[in-house]
C-alpha cells in the first residue's frame, strides 16, 4: 500500500490532523500500515512540499494549537492519476509460511508451538476486526456505491485472516496424523524386527 496515496484519500474526504490520520490508520483493519508515525508525519511534510496538501493551524481553547492538513486541487490529480493506475496485485509476504517451510529440524513440540501462536495471533486479530465491523469504524460514505466498497474490503479482510486460520488449523491436525501414523509405522517396523 502507498501510505501517501491512501492519505491523499482519507484527505480528499475531509481534512484531518497527522494525530487523526495515524488514527485512522491504526483503527482500521483495511488500511493498517506497519510505519511508524513519523512515516505519517514525513509523508503529509513531503505533501506540502509538493503542493498535494495545504496545512492550517488550529488555535482551540483548551487544548494546544492543532495543524490540520486539507487536500488540494494537485492532490486530487495525483490522487484521480493513481487511481487509475494498473491495480497491483495484493502483496502476499507471509512470515509464518517462510517460517514453516523450514521448519524441519524443530521438533514437533516445538512446531506445535509456532502453530499455537499463530493461531493465537490470527484469532486476536479475527476478534479485533469483527470489533471494529460492530463498532462501525470512521468511513466517508459519501454514496452507496463507496459505502458498499468500503464494506466489502473490511468483509474481505476478514473472510481472509479466518480463511488463513483455517488453513493453520487444518495444516496442524494433518501434521498430527502424521506424526501418528509414523509413529505406528515406527512401532511395525520394530516389531517386525524381532
């Protein structure tokens, strides 16, 4: 994901602080993004620089002063140009699956283990975005048509990390039969030795 390309687009709903975009962010299951905030901060920077965003201070009562940054007209052309891009695959970098596949000389306690808590994490992460689904977390919804996208790829990333637990927990009972069968093919073979 382009964090500057989805940041032109959480812009071109409404301004936002860098505070609120990193929020945003955070929150959501569709557009998480591993960066730190600084990433955030030195993008909506680069932005201003190239005249993408414009950023008004905000003086408040109670609370300090906020800079809020709002989309320009060259934002939107950069923004309606990648948008009409080539789509790019979805980026399929799954740590676990490099993991596993070289996990041959872990014993299989040990490969149970790494199965326990992957499970646990994409169980976690299942519960959080069927939380964020209930709780309706911020989204333009300006048409049908956007509510509509907008639901279908939190849908989407859902069925996705339930489908992938699904396929952790096939793979770890096929293993376990495995590890049954040769163990009684194990025990033949001795038997048949003697």
């Amino acid at each position: 994901m382009s964090i500057r390309h989805a940041i032109l687009g959480f812009l071109s709903w409404k301004p936002f602080t860098g505070y609120e975009l990193k929020k945003l962010f955070a929150d959501s299951s569709s557009f998480y993004w591993s960066g730190n905030s600084n990433q955030i901060y030195g993008c909506l920077i680069q932005l201003h620089k190239e005249g993408a965003v414009t950023s008004e201070i905000q003086l408040q009562e109670r609370y300090p002063a906020r800079k809020v940054y709002a989309i320009t007209e060259s934002g939107r052309e950069k923004l309606r140009a990648w948008l009409l891009a080539q789509p790019e695959l979805p980026e399929i970098k799954d740590h676990f699956h490099i993991q596993l596949s070289w996990s041959e000389p872990l014993s299989q306690t040990e490969v149970d283990g790494l199965f326990a808590a992957y499970e646990a994490l994409l169980g976690n992460q299942v519960l959080m975005s069927r939380e964020a689904a209930r709780r309706g977390n911020p989204k333009p919804g300006r048409s049908a048509r956007e509510s509509l996208i907008w639901k279908h790829i939190e849908d989407g990333r859902l069925a996705s990390l339930e489908s992938e637990l699904a396929w952790a927990r096939k793979l770890r009972s096929a293993l376990a039969e495995l590890k049954k069968g040769a163990g009684a093919l194990t025990e033949g073979a001795g038997e048949g030795g003697r």
